[in-house]
C-alpha cells in the first residue's frame, strides 16, 4: 500500500458515478508520519459523483483499528464505523485553490488518504479503554503485586523472627 493508492484522478471519470474500495491494512497507517494508530483493518468505500464543476464524496468505513487500553494496557480492538461526505469545487482561480475543498480543473486529483485517516480518528472515542471496545469489557488489572507482597511478607516474618529473639 503506497500514497499514490489513495489518489482519485477525475480526468479518468467515464461515467459520472465511480466508487472506490479500499482494504486498509497496518500498511494505511505506516504511511503516516507520527501516526495515533499503527494496526488495524478497515474497509473503506468511496463513491465519487462528479457534476459541472463539483465533486462529491461519499465515504463509508467499517473494520477496527488495534490499540492498547489506557488503563490496563490489555490489546483491545476499537469498532471504525461511519460514513463521511466532502465536497470539492473544481476552479481555475490559484487563490481558491489554496484553500481546502478546492481542485484544479486541469489537474482533478485528489488523495483520499487524509480525509481517510481523518475520519478513523474522528470515529474513536475520547478514550480508548477497554469498555469502549468491541467486547466492552470492564479493565481486567492484573496485580503483578500479589507475589511481591509475599515475598514481602516473608521478609517481614524474617524480621520478626528477629525481633523476637
Ligand atoms: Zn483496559
């Protein structure tokens, strides 16, 4: 999976209506510069509407995205699910052009891989814990203490041998 996989080039638009289907793997978020995710697995389709001088893009994402829980840190797999539109304006006027949403008539091309990558951030929640996940399961804290607090114990009865003598 490479960048370039995510760019739509609307010169090659024959119909007017064209959908897109993307499998992302680990791969997507490699892809990234510090990404917030670096596993998991999403199926993405986009479907693209070109008019006179608009384009629409209709996202619909579904799969998971793996992360560990805040708190226990027990891997936990986080539901993507939720549909996205963007609407861009095709203009030959180099200021709009700047601007977001807007692509260069003689150059339609336009990479869904951030506003991808935007939407499975959007898409999780304020915090990735174990009850917001797939399973919803309470945290299950191990307590890597309870031998400790043995051989803790030992030592406290070694010292009160000790003291007793
Ligand atoms: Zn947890």
């Amino acid at each position: 999976m490479k960048l370039s996989d995510f760019d739509i080039d609307f010169n090659k638009f024959k119909n007017e209506k064209d959908s897109f289907k993307f499998q992302l793997k680990d791969t997507f978020f490699e892809l990234k510069d510090n990404s917030l995710f670096d596993q998991g697995e999403v199926e993405v389709i986009v479907q693209c509407e070109k008019f006179e001088n608009t384009l629409v893009l209709d996202y619909s994402l579904n799969g998971h995205i793996n992360s560990l829980c805040e708190r226990c840190l027990n891997d936990i797999k986080i539901k993507v699910n939720s549909v996205r539109q963007d609407v861009l304006k095709l203009t030959l006027n180099d200021d709009l052009l700047k601007e977001e949403n807007y692509l260069s008539i003689n150059h339609p091309i336009f990479s869904v891989y951030d506003p991808i990558y935007e939407q499975i951030c959007l898409d999780m929640p304020t915090r990735i814990i174990c009850k917001n996940s797939i399973t919803q399961y309470e945290c299950k804290i191990n307590h890597p203490n309870a031998h400790k607090n043995n051989a803790v114990d030992e030592r406290w009865s070694e010292l009160k041998k000790l003291i007793e003598k």
